[in-house]
C-alpha cells in the first residue's frame, strides 16, 4: 500500500519588513497562507501560479531551506519543523531542491564531477566511492565520462540542469523538489528535461513536486496539480481533470494562456485585468476577487475556504463544477 511521504498542514510564512526605529511600523507579507496537502509515495504533485504566489517559498520550506512562521510539514512521520539542525542532518540526504538557474546553483571553480561528490563528500562516502558514483549518475542523465572533469561554463543550459538533477540524486533521495527547472530552457530542451525527470522517477521510483508557472509544463509529469494565488492554494485537482474542467476563474485563465493544439475555434482567452495585490494589503474576502471576471459583492466580503467539491479541492464561492 502507498504511504503518504509528505504532509503539509496549514503552513505558512510570514515576513515582517518596514524600519527597526522606534515609531515605525512593520507590515506583514504573507508569502504563503495556510497551505495544506499530502503527497503520496512515487507521486508527482505541479504547484503552479504566477510569479509572486509564493510557490518557491513553499518549496523551499518543504526541504527545510525556510523556516516555517506556521504549520508542520511531515516527512514520513518527522515533523521537520520540531527538528534542530543535528536531527534533521541525516534527514537531508532523503530529499533534495533542483533550482530554476543551473548555472546559478553550480561553481564556476569546481569540476562538474567535484560537484556531484560533494554531497556524499559532506556524507563521508570514501573518494573512491564518490567517484564511482559520479560517473553512474552522469551516465544516468544523459552525460559522458569526459564531463566529469569539465566545468560549469563548458556546457550548455539543458546539460548544466542534466548536471544539477545529478547531483540532487547523488544520496539516493526518496523526494526531489524541482523549482521551475525547465523555464529557462528552449521549448526543446525543455522536453528533453522532462522526459529524463519521467525516467529517472520509473528507475529510481522518486517523488516529485515540481513547481512551475506553465500549466502546460506540468501537466506532463504531473498526477496531480495545485494552482497557487497570492500565498493560497485555490485549486487542487488531478491533473487531466484540472486541465480538461479548471474550477476556479483564476485556473481557467491560467489554462486559457496557455497554447492547446485541441482548442476549438470558439474558445476564448480569458484576459486577467490588474496586477497581483500587494501582499502586504490584501484585499478583504477572495484575494482573487479584483480581477476575477464573476466576482460578487460575497466575494468582496468573504473569503472562500478550500473545501472538497467532487474529486477536486477548489477555493471559491462561485466554481464551475
């Protein structure tokens, strides 16, 4: 029977910004809001929204590179939260973070193989056995034994990513949190990415949460999809269920910019007015409620919770179901 691996419970966080002088206010952002879901051995859960939702930051706390204001997130029964840094070392090893940049997240100075060691350096695997498994796992995504001694600047965006999810998988991890690492890429490379991040799943029967901002990206590689508004989730679905039916306006625009070869001549795009509320002064009821096309006077003074309506979670007082 599949367990749950991971189970986020009304997590979120807050920063406070504004001067430290006495007399000054501090506002409040809410970069994430009272998110929960779980996420099932071997699954692949897309978290989608536009820039500014708060997607990377919920990644990011879900390995424990940001503190959580609020909430739990419970890897395979370890509240990482409650954890110091001494306990949740050994933990480390069981999941890792692909960032969006490759090239970014890799050391100009270091050897693409010295790269991929270092975590089972910081581990103490034996130089011999870092070695031995830095060549397996070059081979594994896609790259020659002659990479190994190359550098950052030597290759291309698709191969530094090829040389990235490497060395995320270096310490056998169960859970690989991917922010946005396709978005950087050409349309083709991109689908050479996704079919290794597919393939790597079958062999080595990983789970994902793989952030992106194309919910045509996502949904090839995702069982599951939660769209992301201002910090909240406002929709959760399977995917195909997502994508063929969206519940929630703020989905159905998302879909609607997104280019679909099966798309009838009388649909619509469905043009988003505004831009994203200021976090730190949310709007009063439905934050989506200013630049929703249904609104209504309950929207502006109620916020919708996430309830279950059918197979799907969605956040609204109006959804189309």
């Amino acid at each position: 029977m599949t367990k749950i691996l991971l189970d986020v419970v009304n997590v979120t966080k807050t920063y406070t910004i504004g001067s430290k002088l006495r007399n000054k206010s501090k506002d409040k952002v809410h970069a994430v809001n009272d998110v929960s879901f779980h996420l099932m051995q071997g699954e692949t859960l897309g978290i989608v929204g536009e820039s500014g939702c708060g997607k990377s930051t919920l990644g990011r706390m879900l390995v424990s590179l940001e503190e959580i204001t609020s909430g739990t997130v419970d890897f395979d029964g370890h509240n990482l939260g409650k954890l110091g840094a001494r306990k949740i070392r050994p933990l480390r090893k069981r999941f890792q973070m692909i960032f969006q940049d490759p090239y970014a997240s890799l050391n100009p100075r270091r050897q693409i193989g010295k790269i991929i060691e270092e975590p089972l350096r910081i581990q103490g695997v034996s130089r011999e056995e870092r070695r031995k498994r830095a060549m397996e796992l070059l081979e594994k995504v896609g790259l020659d034994a002659n990479s190994y001694s190359k550098y950052p600047h030597e290759f291309s965006g698709g191969q530094r990513q090829r040389v990235v999810i490497a060395r995320a998988l270096a310490l056998n991890p169960e859970l690989v949190v991917a922010d946005e690492p396709v978005s950087a890429l050409d349309v083709s490379i991109q689908a050479q990415i996704l079919n290794l991040f597919h393939d790597l799943q079958e062999e080595f029967g990983l789970t994902y949460i793989f952030i992106a901002h194309d919910l045509g990206v996502v949904r090839h590689v995702s069982d599951r999809i939660a769209v992301m508004y201002l910090g909240k989730i406002v929709e959760l679905a399977g995917a195909d269920s997502l994508y063929d039916s969206p519940a929630h306006p703020y989905s159905q625009a998302l879909l609607s910019a997104n280019p679909r070869m099966d798309t009838d001549e009388t649909s619509t795009r469905i043009i988003l007015t505004g831009d994203i509320p200021n976090p730190i002064n949310r709007p009063s009821g439905c934050s989506f409620h200013p630049r929703c096309p249904i609104a209504k006077d309950k929207c502006r003074s109620e916020e919708p919770p996430l309830v279950q309506i059918g197979i799907r979670q969605v956040a609204c007082h109006f959804p189309t179901i």
